[in-house]
C-alpha cells in the first residue's frame, strides 16, 4: 500500500487556529497602540486649543479641556484593560472551558430527556413468534 505523505505547504486545523489567535491579539494590541497616539495627539491639541488659542472660554466652563483629557485617559485605560487583562481572563482557554461546560449540560438534558421518554413511552414486549401469525402470513399458527 502506498500512503500519500502530507503536504508540507498546509497546515491542520489547531494550526491554522493558533494562527487566528495570533493574528487577532496582534491585531488588538495594533489598534490600542493607535488609540494611545491619538489620544497623546489629541490631548495636545486640545491643551494648545483651549488654553493657548483661548477656544472654547466662552461657551464651556473653566479649564473643560483637563475635564475631557480625563474622561478620554479612562476610556483608553479601559481598552488596555481589556486587551491585556481581560483577555488572560476570558482568552482562548477561558472559551474552551466554558464550551465544554455547556456541552455536558446539553448531554445531561438530552439523557434525561432520553430516560423520560423511554419511561413514558415503554413498547410492547412481545415474543417474536407473534409477529408470524398476523394477517400477512398465509401458513397456518402451527407451521413455522
């Protein structure tokens, strides 16, 4: 028998899902690193607008830019959380369990689902010889 090597240009399954993984924790470090520049950005830009420039006096208290630098500083400090921290939490592993944990629920509720119905529901125990004198056989009970 000649068995097919595999080729060495694919990958299986778990690769090809440490692959996805990777890519998309890179993907989310990537996207938090652009919001920590946009918000050192912007936070600059706002300091230079309000008090330098004086924009903004006229129609929002004192000092609103410190006010929205703190605001924006917490929700990115909530997006670090949640990639760095919330993510060992809740990752890949935390999935899988969670996954099987539900499994064997579902499997639990289908065998006592099972034993209900086979409770409920029990057929007839009848010896198979009885089958052979229905209306359907021609040969008389005696004859087998």
């Amino acid at each position: 028998m000649a068995f097919k090597a595999k080729n060495p240009g694919t990958i299986d399954s778990e690769q090809r899902e440490q692959y996805d993984y990777a890519r998309r924790r890179i993907s989310e470090k990537k996207n938090l690193m652009r919001h920590f520049i946009v918000f050192l950005v912007g936070a600059i830009f706002i300091i230079i607008i309000n008090p330098v420039l004086g924009y903004g006096n006229d129609f929002f208290f004192d000092d609103w830019y410190i006010w929205a630098i703190l605001i924006w500083a917490f929700i990115f400090l909530v997006h670090a959380l949640n990639v760095f921290l919330m993510n060992s939490f809740m990752g890949k592993e935390w999935e899988n369990r969670q996954l099987e944990k539900l499994k064997l629920k579902q499997a639990e509720k289908i065998a006592e689902l099972q034993k209900k119905v086979d409770n409920e529901l029990q057929l007839p125990t009848t010896p198979p010889s009885t089958h052979r004198n229905s209306l359907n056989n021609p040969l008389p009970p005696d004859v087998q």
